[in-house]
C-alpha cells in the first residue's frame, strides 16, 4: 500500500497489515498528490505541487526523475494508465 502525506511532505508504503513502513521519497518533496501506482513497470507517480511537476520512481524510491514541469500550471489530478502505457493529467 502506498500513500502521501501531504503536510509533511513524504510518500510511505507498508504491507496491507500496517507493518513494514518505509519511506520512499522525503527529499524535495512539497506537497505530494496524486498517487498514481503503475504495477506493470512497478513505478509510482505523483504531482509535486509545490515545485509544478510530475515525477516518477521505482517503488522503492530510486531512479526518481521528472515526467512534466510547468512553473504555471497547476496539475490537479494525475493517472498512470498501463493498457496504453500514457499518462494523462488534469
């Protein structure tokens, strides 16, 4: 399972019991939104509101990149969709 934690700026995973937390990215992360999950190439998406993009890692944090930065857009909703291999935002 994998969530954001918006005010403190962090995305968490843990097994569907609650144990093993682990934090996956807490570094340059403002206002995380937006989780999108891709289990077919095991990648996480979301929007970083507070810098204007939308990134990407494995899920365990690693190989984050940016997929689309825009300073004056607001991105308000983010899906991963794997039929097509596209992403589409709102």
């Amino acid at each position: 399972m994998f969530w954001t934690e918006e005010s403190l700026g962090e995305i968490r995973r843990c097994d569907l019991k609650g144990d093993g937390l682990k934090y996956i990215v807490s570094t340059l992360l403002f206002r995380p939104s937006f989780l999108a999950v891709h289990h077919g190439d095991k990648e996480l998406f979301w929007v970083n509101a507070g810098l204007g993009k939308v990134e990407r890692s494995d899920f365990d944090g690693n190989g984050r990149s940016d997929v689309w930065r825009h300073s004056r857009v607001a991105v308000g909703a983010f899906v991963a969709m794997e039929v097509h291999n596209v992403c589409y935002s709102s």
